[in-house]
C-alpha cells in the first residue's frame, strides 16, 4: 500500500500559454507506459473501478477537475484526492481501487503498464481478498 504514492510531474508553466506537464517512459515511472484511456462525461454521483489488476501498473491523473481514488490491499484502504494536472497517484498491482466524488466536467487520465486484458481484471471483492492471501 505504501508503495503506492502521489508522483508530482514538472509543470513548464507560461504567463502567456499557460501549464504543460510531461509525463515520459524511462524517467519517472516504474514501469513503461503501452496504453492511456480517459474517462469523461461522469455523471454526478457515479463511482467507478470496484475492481483491482493482478499485474498492472496503472498512473491515474485528474487531467481536469478532480475526484477520489480508495485504494484497498485487502487489509487498509486509503483515499487520496486528485485534483491537479500536474500530480499522478501511481497504482501498484494487487490494489482494489474505487474511484468517487467526480467533479462536473472531470476527466480521469489512466496511464498503464500493459494493453486491455480482462483477464488481469479481479472484479468480485471476494476473488480479490483471497488473491492477496495467495
Ligand atoms: P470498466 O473496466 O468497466 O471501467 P471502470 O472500471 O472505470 O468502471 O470498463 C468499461 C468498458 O470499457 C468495458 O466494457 C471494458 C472497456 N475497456 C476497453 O475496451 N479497453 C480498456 O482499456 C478499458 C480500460 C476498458
């Protein structure tokens, strides 16, 4: 659990232009990123994830507004808010994650160590807590 940290990202930052933030393979990660996906248009109210990943690594960005993200090692749960481009929250494998409290027009940015693969999905609680007592 402890691993898994709110990573702060250089902002190049222009009076004129306004902020741009650089996230780069080799550099501030600990793992190479191979896919990004975006949630947007979240419905007041919404939560997603409830599911964790039995190998993926995952960097989760407000890009826009903000929301929670509860990360659960099947033993102590914690919530961390992301509310600023410029911050990741890097998820380690083997964490339940349930994402809440959007903002209107938020927009959830989710860098991954690996392509879509159901098959790293544990998407029931119980599968979940029983992969972590293996
Ligand atoms: P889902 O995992 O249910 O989203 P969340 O956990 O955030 O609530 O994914 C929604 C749908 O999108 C589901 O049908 C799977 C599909 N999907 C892909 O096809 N590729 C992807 O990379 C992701 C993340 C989801």
């Amino acid at each position: 659990m402890f691993d898994c940290t709110i990573v702060e990202f250089d902002k190049h930052h222009s009076d004129r232009k306004g902020n741009l933030t650089v996230v780069e393979n080799g550099k501030t990660l600990p793992f190479d990123v191979k896919r990004a996906y975006y949630l947007y248009d979240i419905p007041g109210g919404m939560e997603r994830g409830a599911h964790a990943h039995r190998k993926l690594y995952q960097l989760i960005i407000a890009a826009s507004g903000s929301f929670d993200v509860v990360l659960n090692d099947g033993t102590i749960s914690r919530r961390f808010t992301l509310n600023r481009p410029y911050q990741g929250l890097l998820v380690y494998p083997g964490m339940w994650r349930d994402l809440t409290n959007f903002s209107s027009g938020s927009v959830c940015c989710v860098l991954a160590s690996d392509i879509y693969d159901e098959s790293d999905y544990i998407r029931d609680y119980q599968d979940f807590l029983d992969f972590r007592k293996r």
